[in-house]
C-alpha cells in the first residue's frame, strides 16, 4: 500500500455487491479498485464451481490473451492461485520472473509480472473463490498487506 492516506476499498465493494450482486461489471470494477489499493496493474478473481471443483475466471486485468485460456478454469492444488485455495491461505512469489520454487506454473511469467499473492475467498472456512495482484517489481506483500487481502477477501467471499 504505497499510498497510506488512501481509504480500504472493503466498504465501497461490500456495497456494490450488496447492491448489483456478483455481476461481471460488479467483480470487475471490485478487482480495479483492490489494484488500485495495492498500487499492482495485474490481477484475477476465480469463483469456486462446486459442481466441478474447479476455480472459474469471472475477472481479470491485464493478464495477456495467450495466458488467458490457462487461467481459465484451475485445479485445487495447481499454481498459485490452487495452492492457495487448497491452502487456505495466501501464497506469494516475490518475484514471478525468477521463482524456482514451483509455486507459480510456468507460464505466469507471460505476465511480465514480479511481486504476486493469492489469497483464498474464505466466508468463515467455506471457500468461494481466489483473488490474485500482482506488481511489476519483485514486492513481498507485508502481514498487513496480507491480512487487509484476507479480509477483502471474506467480503468477495459472502458474494460468490
């Protein structure tokens, strides 16, 4: 959060879901203003289908077309966002670029991003989702950065 004086967008999406529901425009416009937040141009929200067990892409910014189809529909357990939803808890990579960890598949690195996290949508222990940012340069994001994703997160999470 390089700007401190700016407001948690938590109250402004609570009330636009509250309001227009789940809607392709509504989780859009809330994944904009978590990027904004976090100061990263990057980011996806997936929606969990229960039906399938798959996490499903219902938002996304600046994520390149030839990644897109990969991003699609994800596994529990594959990439950041399955590690972080079979986890249940956030999963970050400092630098997308370089990681050799195994975290990230990949392909993440046709983002041309570095510093990423995602955090599961958790509504108490249900999960309904993961939301991913991501920054152009290597950025750990602080426990606090992390705890303010979750609680975002919790508030995606009564939507989904």
């Amino acid at each position: 959060m390089t700007d401190q004086t700016r407001a948690n967008p938590g109250r402004e999406i609570e009330a636009l879901l509250a309001t227009q529901g789940a809607t392709e425009a509504s989780l859009h416009s809330a994944l904009d203003k978590i990027l904004a937040y976090f100061a990263c141009v990057a980011g996806t929200l997936h929606g969990l289908n229960r039906a399938t067990g798959l996490l499903e892409l219902r938002a996304a910014r600046n994520i390149p077309e030839s990644l897109l189809a990969k991003v699609t529909t994800i596994p529990i357990g594959k990439g950041m966002a399955g590690l972080a939803a079979e986890r249940r808890q956030a999963v970050q990579v400092c630098n997308l670029q370089t990681d050799t960890s195994g975290v990230a598949k990949p392909s993440a690195k046709e983002t041309r991003m570095e510093g990423s996290i995602a955090v599961p949508l958790l509504c108490e222990t249900r999960l309904s989702g993961v939301l991913g940012i991501a920054k152009p340069v290597a950025y750990e994001f602080s426990p606090s950065e992390v705890s303010a994703l979750e609680n975002l997160g919790s508030i995606l999470a009564r939507h989904l």
